[in-house]
C-alpha cells in the first residue's frame, strides 16, 4: 500500500470516528433533554474515548501527511486533502480524497454546531435551576447559604455548590 493510499485509509478511519462522535453527541442531547444524568455521564466518558481516538489517528495521520509533503517538496503545515487530491494521478483516488474530505467536513461542522447547543441547553438548565432556588428561598423568607471547601458564604450561590437552608 503506498502512502496515499494510507492517508485514505486514516482520513476514512477518522471519518468513521467523527460519525461515532456524531452519534454520541446526538445522543447526549437526548439525555440532557430527559435530564438523564447517568447517562449524560456515560456519554461524556464515550466522548472522551473516541476523542482520545481521534488524537491518535491524527497523530499517525500527521506523521504520514509530513514524509508524503517531504517528497513532493510541499510544507506538511499547509498541505491541505484538495492539493493531494489535484496531485493524485489516477481518478478513484482522487475521488476518494474528495469523498473523506467532504465527510470530515460535514461531520465537523455537525458535532460543532450540536456541542454548542448541548452547552447553551446546559446552560439555561442551570440558569433554571438557579432562578428556582432564589425563589424557593425567597418562599420560606432569606437567602439560602452555600458551602465552598469548609467556609460558610451566606446568600451566594456560585454554581456547582450545595445549597441548604437551616430553621
């Protein structure tokens, strides 16, 4: 297998990583939307597996893209799948170029795009969660006091803090 047709072959390994992130990503929206949070965990910790993936085949991938620039006297830096495509002799090959770029592409501009919704619906979550507690506490009279490492704080309530009431 020559070095070209190796790069296909990470670029497809990594589209096909980026569409089990796709998924993932997918389903933890779900989860935020039942407020499942066991599985909102789990699919983090997948995330980070197929993330920790995606470094090493990217890793191989820029190993490969340098000795393959080193030989055509191109900058490894700025090569980018168009310039190999445009180089490459014969049409499957370049076709296949083209078909992994678009992929990886697409798949990057969808996980991006659903990472920021599932930050912006965490978000208002905690917004929620926040704005109920201040009324709860303004129901039963006073500011609810927050813990932070040992040290009582009266009437802050920085996020990620227990919250309790004493009568």
């Amino acid at each position: 297998m020559n070095r070209t047709d190796k790069l296909i072959a990470l670029l497809e390994q990594n589209a096909d990583l980026y569409e089990q992130l796709m998924a993932a990503v997918e389903e933890e929206n779900l989860a935020i939307q039942r407020c499942d949070m066991p599985r909102t965990g789990e699919l983090v910790k997948e995330k980070e597996k197929l993330s920790g993936q995606l470094k090493t085949v990217d890793a191989a991938r820029k190993t490969l893209l340098a000795e393959i620039a080193s030989s055509i006297g191109e900058n490894a830096d700025t090569l980018t799948i168009d310039q190999l495509a445009d180089r490459a002799e014969n049409r499957p090959v370049r076709a296949r170029m083209m078909t992994v770029r678009e992929k990886l592409l697409k798949y990057a501009a969808d996980i991006r795009e659903k990472n920021e919704f599932n930050r912006r619906l965490i978000g208002r979550a905690m917004n929620t969660i926040k704005e109920t507690l201040r009324f709860s506490n303004a129901l039963i009279g006073g500011n609810g006091d927050t813990y932070s490492n040992g040290k009582r704080v009266e009437g802050k309530m920085p996020s990620g803090m227990v919250v309790t009431r004493s009568y």
